[in-house]
C-alpha cells in the first residue's frame, strides 16, 4: 500500500497537471486497483484499504498542490539558463524529499490493512515480484554488453526528446558516450532492487504472522521504509551517490547544449503542465 500511494503521488509529480487531474479523479481507483493486483485484497480489507487511500489523497488535497504550482512554475524560468550538475542533483533531492514525506503521511494510514495481512497474500506479492523481475530482466540485462548498451541509449534519447523534443544527430551521440562511461550496473541495480523485495516479503510475512500491536506494526513498517530509502546495504550508498552526480553532470551538460528553441520545447512542456488547477483545486479544499 505504500508504494501504491507514493506511486500515484511520483506520478502526479513528474507527469505535470494532466497527470494530477488523472490522479485525484481517478487516483483513489487506480491505487486501489494496483494494490488489489499485488496482494489479492479481501473483502473484509477493501474497505480499510478505501480508507487509507481517501485518508492519503485528502491530506495531499489539502496540503501539497500548491507546492507542485510553485516548483512547475520554477522549473519553466530555470529551463531557460544554463544548469550545473549540483543545480539537477538539487532537483532531484527536493523529488527525493517529497516523496519520502508522501511515504511518512501513509505509514499510520497502511496500518490496520497491514495488521490484517494473510501469508498467502505475502506469496502473491511474491509472485508478482517474480514477473516483474523478469520484465525488468529482459528490458535491462540483455545477454550481450552492446545491446544493453543500446537499449540504455534509446531509454535516454526518448525521455530527453520528451522534454527537448528532437535531439541533433550530435547530441545522440554525445549522451550515447556518456551512457557508455556511466558507472550504472545494471546487474548491481537488479540485485539491489530483488535485495529489497527480500526485505519487503520479510516483513510482511512477520507481520501476518504474529499479528502484532498497532504499534509493533507502524515501527515494522517505518524501519522497512528506512531500509528501503537508504538502501544500506553494502556499498550501495557510495555506488549510488557516485552514479548520483555522474548523472546530474551529463544531464547538465546535456541540456548546455540545447538550442534556444529545444529549451523553449521543455519551456513550453513544462507550461502545458501549467498547475492552475493545482491551485483551484487547492482553494476548493480549504475553503
């Protein structure tokens, strides 16, 4: 359940005011239906899950859109001007913040739904796991290193054409270079991401298990999310700062090299975005 609210909200987030009118008419829904397909709800669940959901979807109402307004109005004068690299890296610690407060105000919410956990539910979610893996397996860990390389490259070049629109042959072969010298390790991230659904399953399978207090459930579930944002395991903290700021320069460099009319594209995507809505919406609930 927490990832199904954080998700919605990353979503609404990264995809402008389209994607906020989708995710607060249709949102509760759609997050309902994502956690129904990953645990299997039962009817005596569903409607402390609807609970949850609506709990978490009013305190975003009421409290985070015009800050979404805000932050899209900022980025369309930033869009403009040259970046650095700690400037995208500052990005991306206030989308890290965000949603790291999203998964704090769900936590007390998932609590009740989390008491009442079955193990079978727990092997489902396993289950699930297992094809997601294999989805991300062929999308990711091609058997031979150029056709990684590849797909990493066409991954790239779309998402910088969703802002930039069409990039030059130069620039193409510009981010293929860097993608190349990237220290991303696909089979690193992959054994991370498997690692944490170990943690996940763990947990869950404790928790439907010995039915604790609402208290023992909410500390079981907030170490979980801190293990899960910080993902201290190993190196994993110095090899994911490292590709961190690989990344933040070559998306800085990157976008040095637009032109004055592919900056006025992500300019204009990110005017499309415009959150006017944001904000009726926001004074139709306070008011």
């Amino acid at each position: 359940m927490i990832i199904g609210l954080t998700t919605t909200f990353a979503v609404a987030l990264l995809g402008g005011c389209s994607a906020l009118r989708l995710a607060y008419d249709q949102g509760p829904t759609v997050t309902r239906w994502w956690l129904d397909s990953y645990l299997d709800l039962t009817d005596a669940q569903e409607p402390l899950a609807r609970q949850a959901i609506a709990g978490w979807f009013d305190w975003h109402r009421s409290t985070q859109l015009i800050d979404y307004a805000q932050l899209l109005q900022r980025a369309q004068a930033e869009v403009m001007a040259p970046a650095r690299g700690e400037q995208v890296c500052r990005w991306a610690e206030e989308v890290r913040a965000r949603y790291e407060g999203a998964i704090d105000r769900a936590l007390p919410l998932v609590v009740e739904a989390a008491r009442t956990l079955q193990t079978k539910q727990v092997e489902h979610l396993e289950a699930k796991y297992a094809k997601k893996n294999a989805d991300y397996r062929k999308e990711f860990l091609q058997p031979k290193p150029e056709e990684r390389l590849e797909a990493s490259v066409e991954r790239a070049i779309d998402r910088a054409q969703t802002l930039y629109g069409r990039l030059e042959p130069a620039q193409k072969r510009w981010l293929a270079a860097q993608l190349k010298a990237s220290p991303f390790d696909a089979q690193a991230w992959y054994l991370q991401r498997t690692a944490q659904q170990q943690d996940i399953l763990k947990t869950l399978r404790q928790l439907a298990a010995e039915k604790p207090d609402r208290e023992r459930t909410l500390a079981a579930l907030t170490g979980l999310k801190n293990r899960w944002v910080s993902s201290a395991r190993g190196d994993a903290p110095s090899y994911q700062q490292r590709l961190l700021q690989v990344n933040c320069e070559w998306m800085a460099e990157l976008h040095n090299t637009t032109s004055l009319s592919q900056r006025q594209h992500a300019r204009d995507k990110l005017k499309s975005w415009n959150c006017n809505w944001c904000l009726d919406r926001f004074k139709y609930t306070i008011h």
